[in-house]
C-alpha cells in the first residue's frame, strides 16, 4: 500500500457505537469512511448523508465484498458481532469489533481462530487502553513511580444502555457487568501484564430482582472480585443504577504510591447554568447549575486513538496494539462469563478453564 493511500472502511451498522467510529475515522488522515451498512433504510440515508459515505448497504454481506473496503468496524448489537465477523472473515476482510468481542465464549474462540488461520486481523475496540489519561497513567506504572501493584479498584457505571437489544439476554449475552465491565477486565489485564486467575462475582439477578430496571433480564448491577497471577487483587464494577451521566475511573495501588483516574468528571471547565445547554456528557440527564463538561470525548475516552491506530497496523501491516487483540477480547469476556457463573454457583471460577474447554 502507497503511503498516501488511505485505509478504505465499511461500518456496519448506523446508531449510537457507528457515529463514534465515524467521527473517529474522520479525524484519521489515513481512513476514508467508503461503505456504510444498516438494515434501517432512513437511518441508513441519514448516516450515509451526514457523514458523506457514498456507497450504502441494507446488508452487511453484500458490504463486506465491496473491492473498495478493506476494514469493516462491527458496531451492530452483540449478538451479531460474531455472524458479522465471519462474514467479513470469509470476505478477506480485517475488522475492528466493538464491546464485547462475542455474547458466548465458543463465538469469540471461533472468531479469534478463523482470523489467525487467515492472516487477518481482528482487532477488539477496548478504548480505554487508548484513552489518553490511562496511557499516561500505564507509563507512570510502567516507570516504577507506584511500586509493584497491589490492588485495582476500576469501574464503568451510568444510568442505563442506549440500545433496546440490552434488554433481552438472547441479544446481549448479559448486563452491566458485560456492557461496562468488559472495560475494566480487559483494562486489568493491560495495566498489569497478569492474567486474572480467579473470579468471585456478585450480581443483582435481572427483571424484578434487579435495583431499578425491572423490564431488563441482565442484571442492572454487578462486582467482581480478581486474584491475578502474581497474587495481586482487583475489584471491577458496571453498574447501570448511577445518575449524572457516566462515571468511569480507575484506583491503582502500589507497594509505593497510588494513581488515580477520573476519565469523564475531569473536565477543566466549569459551568454553572440556570437556562442549561445541549451536552454535559454522556448520559448526564441534566445541564443546570454547576457542570463539568467534556471537552472532547472522542479524544479523551481514546476512540480517536484507538481507531487511528488501527488503521496503522493495517495500513502497514504491524503487530494489533497491546490489549487490543482478539485474545484480549476474549479474555475479557470469560472474566464476565466466569463472574456471571460465580454470581450463580456461589463459588470461585477460573476464566482460562472456561477459555480452554469453549465455554
């Protein structure tokens, strides 16, 4: 590939997770948005129109053959990321897939060994190895600053999932604990270098046993406790009971310091509003009195990062980012699967057996 060729992109898929990739992509010198697919006829015209993609598709299988896209981003609900995947797969094609890789331990294996066997990359969309303040804070670690890591305590939480397929285990694959803590399990992981061998989880059990969303059947609540391989220990939360927008942030503790985050509360800016404006955050519900808000997500949360890095493995065919691979996502989905069985079986469970026997 020509240094000054641009990187061809197919997006399936047209709502919340797409615009994100298409702003994203925009701000790439070296991506150029050529497909779009969603089988919403209006909000496929929309999304095409607004983002000025020239070639629109109501199906992802005829996208994925298009001579003119190389990488499709899957930003589709769950349960299609892994039929979407294989598509692309059997197309040739590379792919950038949203949160979480699969809703099933046996997908997301499938879809990891179909991309080695053919040379193509599969590459899971974990934005918050990219998001600036955590890439500062894993040199910080990375320099000795904290010592050796003792304890992570990490957490994603707000008032609910933008998509109507969140509501339904079949089109899921689960709740909070796997929408939002998918981020930091894999997060774990990658500040740590250790893989996470033990899982005690603790969820609330969906539909009227849940805290507030009662027409959901995943649960609107959930922990999970890590032992990691060198002994350290680690505490996640996704949690969909938090008003005031999204509160994501990450505590890290060492035998010598301590570092922490706050990824969406530390806006330099301050407002205070008795009219109110049209954006705080996300899923900040309110814009009146004092606010902090964001000044660039797509930045700060590293979706520009992430995708902008992508694009550069691809186009000049280097190794997928640290923590970004398939095998991240993967590993990151049975630390959820093995918190999900915990939570039930009141017992302890290790993520790399479920990994080992498909589930």
């Amino acid at each position: 590939m020509t240094k000054d060729r641009k990187v061809g992109i197919g997006i399936v898929g047209a709502r919340f997770a797409a615009e994100l990739h298409a702003i994203a992509y925009s701000r790439c010198a070296d991506a150029n948005i050529v497909a779009v697919c969603s089988n919403q006829p209006d909000e496929l015209e929309s999304f095409a129109s607004r983002f000025q993609i020239s070639k629109a598709y109501l199906d992802y299988k005829q996208m994925v053959q298009d001579p003119e896209v190389e990488v499709v981003s899957i930003c589709v609900p769950n349960f299609l990321h892994h039929q979407v995947a294989m598509a692309a797969c059997e197309a040739g094609k590379h792919v950038v897939c949203e949160k979480p890789l699969a809703t099933t331990i046996e997908d997301a294996l499938e879809m990891m060994e179909a991309f080695e066997k053919a040379n193509l990359k599969l590459m899971y969309a974990e934005d918050w190895n990219f998001a600036p303040a955590l890439v500062r804070a894993k040199e910080i670690v990375d320099e000795g600053a904290i010592g050796r890591i003792l304890y992570v305590r990490a957490k994603e939480s707000h008032n609910g999932s933008h998509s109507p397929f969140a509501q339904t285990l079949e089109y899921c694959g689960g709740g909070a604990l796997l929408h939002l803590g998918c981020h930091p399990a894999a997060f774990i992981r990658y500040i740590t270098g250790q893989e996470v061998v033990e899982v005690v989880g603790a969820t609330t059990e969906g539909l009227k046993e849940n805290l507030i969303h009662h027409q959901m059947e995943g649960e609107d609540f959930g922990v999970a406790f890590l032992t990691l391989a060198d002994g350290s220990r680690a505490l996640i939360e996704g949690n969909y009971i938090t008003l005031g927008g999204m509160d994501d942030c990450v505590e890290l503790y060492g035998t010598k310091g301590v570092l922490k985050v706050d990824l969406t509360f530390g806006s330099p800016i301050s407002v205070y509003s008795t009219e109110g404006y049209s954006y705080v955050l996300e899923k900040a519900d309110v814009s009146t009195g004092w606010t902090r808000p964001a000044v660039d997500e797509f930045y700060s949360l590293g979706y520009q990062t992430e995708l902008a890095a992508f694009i550069k493995c691809v186009k000049e065919d280097l190794q997928i980012p640290e923590g970004a691979g398939a095998s991240d996502g993967l590993a990151a989905l049975a630390i959820i699967k093995a918190a999900y069985i915990s939570a039930k079986e009141g017992r302890p469970v290790d993520p790399r057996k479920l990994v080992a026997i498909g589930g």
